[in-house]
C-alpha cells in the first residue's frame, strides 16, 4: 500500500507533466501549499528560471493578513503574483496546481491571479 506523501507526489507529477506537455511555451504558475502560508511562483520552463514569485510571508502581503493559511491569504498572494508577473512581461501563464485540489485556497489563488491580469 502506498503513503499519502507517495500518491500525492503522484498527482503532482502528473499534473505538472500534463502542463508541460501542452504549455505551448507559456510560463507556469505553480503554487505551494503548507499548513501555515501559501507560495505562487511563475517559472519559465524553457530557460528553468522564475519570473515572479509571492507568499504569504511577504511583508507587503504578511502586514495586511491575520493568518497565513487561509483563503484571504491566498486571493492576497493571487493578486500580487499577477502584479509582478505583469511588469516581468508575463500575460499568459499555465496553471500548475500541483497534488493539490482545485478548491479552497488554490482555487482563490487563481481567480485572484485572474482578477490580476494574468490569463489562463
């Protein structure tokens, strides 16, 4: 029988396999998800550099939140992701979910990075 951490390493590499298969070029946004903070970063690929990076330990993003972890964390992290991306020159990205599911803070973080400007 295999662990938690083994199937959700699982998912996350088909996930990110898929998004890597059919980018067409586009930068990734991949988020991270702990217990305590959330992270957002937009990696160019093709070059195996990050463009733009936000967490929830920034101190712009930390001084507005009470907490790290929850989805007011998240659509914070979301907006400033895309505000950075943008003036890096990035418009479109792929979304990189990870094991993660599409719901709760994920979810809030990428209608966030919408509502930003990014497209995806």
């Amino acid at each position: 029988m295999k662990t938690t951490k083994q199937l959700f390493n699982r998912r996350a590499q088909r996930t990110r396999g898929n998004v890597k298969k059919n980018n067409s070029g586009r930068p990734r946004l991949a988020v991270f998800r702990s217990g305590k903070h959330i992270y957002a970063q937009v990696i160019d690929d093709v070059s195996g550099s990050t463009v733009a990076a936000a967490s929830s330990i920034d101190k712009d993003v930390r001084a507005k939140l009470k907490n790290g972890a929850n989805v007011d964390a998240a659509t914070e992290v979301g907006k400033v992701v895309a505000e950075r991306a943008k003036k890096a020159g990035v418009e479109t990205v792929v979304f990189d979910r990870g094991g993660y599911l599409y719901h709760g803070r994920v979810k809030a973080l990428a209608e966030a990075a919408r509502e930003g400007g990014l497209s995806f």
